[in-house]
C-alpha cells in the first residue's frame, strides 16, 4: 500500500467560523480515502504531504470530489453545505 494513502476511520468533525459568520461544523464521514497535500516531491522537506497540511487536504480533497461538503445543522441533522471559499 502507498504510504500517502490515507483514510478515515471515523466520521470526522470540526468547527470552521469565517470571520464575521456564524460558525458551522463540517463533517468527514468515515471510510473516505485521500492521499495528502499535493505537495512536489522536492518540497517534501519543507512541506510534507502528511504533516502539517494533511487537514487542509483532507478537506479539500472530500470538498472536490463530491463538490460538497457535509454539516451537521443546528438541529443535529447532516445536510450538504456548498459554499465558495476565496482564501
């Protein structure tokens, strides 16, 4: 197996909150597969694929390919959640 293939176990949450928005909780659900940052070989010792962008990926790679991301909503229910972020 590929040593950047990840995934995940457990449905995964955490709280994102733009500045001046309220804040939502994004959810993984579990068995979702990704491989890391895309990251050039050659900058791997600088930035690793694994390390300290391995969320950042996770999240952008579940983002992409289901061009959605899933909530949990203020009544405990999942529901997607699409919206354009511009960093």
């Amino acid at each position: 197996m590929d040593w950047r293939h990840c995934g995940v176990k457990k449905n995964w949450t955490f709280t994102y909150q733009p500045e001046g928005e309220n804040a939502v909780e994004i959810i993984i659900p579990k068995g979702f597969r990704f491989d890391g940052a895309s990251i050039p070989r050659p900058f791997w010792n600088l930035l690793s694929p694994i390390g300290l962008l391995l969320i950042p990926g996770l999240v952008h790679d579940y983002g992409y390919r289901h061009d959605q991301l899933w909530i949990i909503n203020a009544d405990g229910k999942v529901e997607a959640w699409k919206k354009e972020i511009i960093l």
